[in-house]
C-alpha cells in the first residue's frame, strides 16, 4: 500500500494516482493507440498544450527549443501574456531551462498547420483538441512517449517540490523521445 506522501510525490494528489491508474488501464485497452500513430516526417512544430501554460506545456516547449526543434506552447484556459508559475521556473532552472521570459498563450490565439504536432497533457486535452479542431492535425499525448507510459501527467501547480520534479522529468524525458523520432527521420529524408 502506498503512504499519502509516496502518492503525492508520484502522482501529485490522490486524484492524480486515480487519474493515473484509470487512464493507463485504458492505454492497455488500446484506447490510445491512434495517439502514438504519427508521420514524424511531417512534423515541422510541435505545439504544447495544457490548461493554463504555466508550468507543463511551458516547460515542455522549452526542453524542445533547447533541443532545436520549432516549438509553442498553449493552455486551453488561460489568459495571455502571464508568467511562468514561480515554482515552475524555480524547478526548471535546476532542470537547466530558462522560463523567466514565457508568456502564456490561449490556444485560440494560435494559427496551426498541417505540419504541427499538437502535444496534450492530459486524455481530456487530447479530446479536446480532437473536438474543437476536428482531426485536421495530428496530435498526442506527451507522456505516452514516456518509458513506462504515462497517459496522463497530472498538473503539478500547487503540488509538492518532490511531485514538481518528477513531472518535469516524465516531460523531459518525454520531449527528448519526441525529439529523437523527429531528428531520425529528418536524417532518412
């Protein structure tokens, strides 16, 4: 059984080791297995998403641009040009990224293209996209490139230091799985 405190380093909260357990059973199920079906040649953008592009979808275009691939990020309730979360710069920083100068973008400011790969948080932001885009763009879960899987990477803002670093480096690790599938195919082209 795990203790209060290893659920809340882990998964953030107990609804995130909910969240976590019910959204990787359906992964298991084959639910999202259109998510992981994507045409890396085609990706010329990566466009971040999550709710209010604080500390998640920032953090993951940062890792992104640091690997040098055209990236944005966007929340889908946010409000614009607001900062990045304190905490998340501060975890960033030891992560060896700079958030100090990211504004937030609503999503409904954005332009997309055929060539952009929208990258969601969490199964409700992918249907989302899914929803009010239809599925003109191709688009994923971020933690699904994450070794175990991880469908679902709950919102750290307002959690713990342990959580909030343990979720950057699901994003981390997650971006640079994304990166390498980018990078290999541009080498074949």
């Amino acid at each position: 059984m795990l203790s209060k405190e290893s659920i809340t380093n882990r998964f953030g909260s107990r609804r995130g080791f909910f969240r976590h357990y019910q959204y990787s059973l359906q992964n298991k199920l084959g639910r999202y297995r259109s998510y992981k079906d994507i045409d890396w040649g085609r990706v010329e953008r990566l466009v971040f998403v999550c709710k209010g592009n604080i500390c998640r979808s920032a953090f993951a275009e940062a890792v992104a641009k640091s690997e040098g691939l055209n990236a944005i990020s966007c929340g889908i309730d946010t409000i614009e040009n607001a900062p990045a979360n304190e905490r998340a710069m501060s975890v960033a920083q030891k992560f060896g990224y700079n958030l100090v100068d990211h504004k937030t973008t609503p999503i409904q400011q954005l332009t997309f293209s055929q060539t952009d790969l929208l990258v969601a948080m969490e199964p409700p932001q992918g249907k989302f996209l899914e929803e009010h885009l239809g599925r003109r763009y191709p688009c994923t879960l971020l933690g699904l490139w994450f070794i175990p899987s991880r469908p679902y990477i709950h919102d750290p803002y307002d959690r713990s230091l342990i959580y909030f670093e343990n979720c950057f480096h699901c994003i981390e690790e997650s971006v640079y799985k994304i990166v390498s599938f980018i990078k290999e195919t541009s080498k074949i082209r």
